[in-house]
C-alpha cells in the first residue's frame, strides 16, 4: 500500500494556489511536432533570433532570473528554456549549471577540493559552466562571487530528463538546486518531464517549457508582490506528452519509488571506459553519476572517501590488484506497478496527465501520531537508563 505525507502548508496558501493553476488550467497550446531531433546549435541560432541585446540583457529594471540544473548545461531542457525566457525580453538571465552530467548526485556538495568555472555562450543569457554538483552552482551564483549584480529573484532548476517523483527527490539533483535555493533565501521552482525513452522525443523539451512558463510568470508576478508562498518551494513534474496534458495540479508529496536492483557485471565489459569514470571520480560524500545516458554499461558508480578510508563500489566488474579483488556493480532502477493511490498524490495525477505542483517545505512538519509515539518511546528508554 502507498504511504503519504499531508502536506503541511496553510489552507489559505493552498486554496491561493490552487486558484492560480486552476485558472491555468488549460493554458497550453498544442505544438506541432517536430520528427527531426534539434541540436544544440539549432537552439542557439534560433534564441538569437528572438534574444535582447547585451545592453537589454544588463538592463537594471529587469528582474534577474537564475537557471541551473542537474543533467549538465548542454541539456536542451536548459537550453529551451533559457531561450524562452531570453526570448520573452522581460527578464536578465544567468545561468550555472554543472559542466557534465550530476542528475543523481542528490543534495551534494564538493568540499576540499578547488572546482573550475568557465564561461559558457548561450545567447542572450550569462551563463558559466562549473565542474561541480548542481548545488554546488546554486551556492556559488547566490554568493556574489560569480555573478555581479544582485540575487535573482527567482531560480529554476530544469527543466529535467525524467521524473523526480516520491522518493526520487532524495536523489534528484534538480529538486536539490531548487531547496538549495530556498535555504539561501530565494525562491525556486524544480522543473521534471516525465521522460519515456519509448514515446518521448527531444522535441517534447520545447512543448514542456510552453507549458509550465505561464506558471513561471505569475510565479516573479507574485514574488514581486510579495504573494508567493515563503516557507517553500515548488516541484513541478510535467507529462509524457506535454501538449496534450490535462492542465495544472497541486499535488502531494508521495512515498512512492522505484525498485533498486544491484546487478554483478563482468570486468570485461567495456573497461577503458569504467577506468576513464573512475578517475574523473574525486567528489567527498556520495556520488552517483552515469557513463552516458542511454549507452553505459557501467551505469551508476559510488565512492566514499573520507581522510581514513577510500572505499570504491565501481560499477563494471572484478579485477584483482595484488591481494584484493575488487567487485563491479551495476545500479539499475525498475518501475513498480502502481497500486491504487491518492488521485492528489504527485505520482498518480502525473500518469494520469497532469502537471502536477506540489509544494516542498524544508522542514516538514511531523504528524501528531508520530510525534506522540516517538516522544513516548524516548521517555521509556531513558526512564530505563536512569
């Protein structure tokens, strides 16, 4: 059965919220499809086309947006959505995003250690490349030390490959950015399209930022009258197929996750290419990153490393070096069958064709029943200890 989590927040702010999506609902348009896939290039010469110059971008009246996210900044999630957002005239944008692909690094951050930031063209925007997490950026573009001008009034990490529903948000690099920001004080959106490798096309990425950009302006609308919720952070998850979605959704927080499955893998497949991931790997803490999205064989790889001990849990075989021999695994997600659930829940309303939205505080509340019993299980241990 599917366990959840009320969701915590004000019923005036909920009952504003929904008001908001539900008079959006609908808003989308429907795009026509575009069967060849776009490169990088091609949405860069089309955002020059309808981009502000560099004296508008530096424009002082204009509110500064910060764009970031987890799969690296040549994503074209980014990409399409920076150019939207350059294209629209009304905002500066700034851009940091990790340099290669950090989707499942979770909430990480690179300590004792120097990372490196370079310049990145994206036309009309002022973008850097960092070789760290995407928390990371955030923490760095909201320092003052990279960016100039002052804090953004709004970040948006995305917009993502695949859904960071349920318990993925744990993981999600670009639920991360956007909680990143918010305990630096600054609003956020996290940004998901439900990315199927069967039914889902590169072009989807564009039909997913027509989507959720009326839900980004009213969001710097209401910030900039002071009306937008404080005390958290949206995670919005967007359908398969974004033009024919069912319109806006506030949603719930759900428990759900997919099935971790640890598979044994020869140390022959493909070694040149586990042993260049292996030593492009120095992060402290956990990491859990991809060879490359659709054609790694060496899948997700951990390493701890602390000053006492350097553990590695590699992901492509067994080699033996002098008397140890080490194991490789591999880390593969499957998707559980969805039992009957909540209609509000973000997993179940996403299937069903919604852009869901669903609030995420920083500090959830613990629900009375959980707070008795845990505070009467403490009262008798330590009643035993005295």
């Amino acid at each position: 059965m599917t366990t959840t989590r009320k969701n915590m927040l004000p019923h005036g702010l909920v009952n504003n919220l929904q008001e908001v999506l539900l008079s959006r609902k609908g808003g989308n348009s429907d795009h026509d499809k575009n069967d060849e896939r776009q490169k990088k290039s091609e949405v860069i010469a089309d955002s020059a086309e309808t981009s502000t110059s560099a004296s508008d971008e530096n424009d002082s009246s204009k509110p500064v947006v910060l764009v970031t996210n987890g799969e690296g900044i040549d994503s074209l999630g980014l990409v399409y959505l920076v150019q939207a957002l350059v294209g629209s005239g009304f905002y500066n944008v700034h851009v940091c995003a990790p340099q290669l692909d950090k989707s499942v690094s979770g909430h990480s951050v690179t300590v004792r250690e120097t990372i490196t930031v370079a310049p990145s063209e994206i036309e009309g925007a002022t973008a850097y490349e960092v070789s760290g997490t995407t928390v990371d950026c955030v923490s760095l573009a909201l320092s003052g030390a990279l960016f100039s001008s002052s804090k953004p009034l709004l970040v948006i990490s995305g917009i993502n490959r695949g859904s960071s529903c349920g318990h993925h948000m744990f993981y999600s690099s670009v639920v991360a950015g956007a909680r990143e920001a918010l305990i630096c004080g600054v609003p956020s959106l996290s940004i998901s399209l439900n990315w199927k490798r069967e039914e889902s096309q590169e072009s989807d990425f564009k039909d997913a930022v027509s989507v959720c950009l009326p839900l980004i302006t009213a969001a710097i609308r209401d910030i900039e009258k002071a009306d937008f919720p404080k005390s958290c952070f949206l995670n919005i998850e967007i359908p398969t197929s974004p033009s024919t979605s069912k319109g806006f959704k506030l949603t719930k927080q759900s428990m759900w996750r997919s099935a971790p499955n640890w598979l044994a893998v020869s140390a022959n497949r493909h070694p040149a290419s586990a042993a260049h991931f292996m030593s492009n790997q120095q992060s402290l803490g956990l990491q859990l990153a991809q060879l490359s999205r659709d054609a790694s064989a060496a899948g997700a790889a951990r390493r701890i490393t602390t000053q006492r001990q350097n553990v590695e849990l590699e992901s492509v075989g067994a080699v033996k070096s002098g008397n140890k021999v080490k194991k490789y695994f591999r880390l593969e997600f499957i998707n559980k069958e969805h039992e009957d659930a909540d209609e509000d829940l973000d997993f179940k309303a996403l299937d069903n064709g919604f852009v869901t939205v669903t609030p995420i505080l920083l500090c959830p509340q613990i629900e009375s029943d959980i707070q008795t019993a845990a505070s009467d299980w403490i009262s008798s241990v330590l009643k035993e200890e005295q």
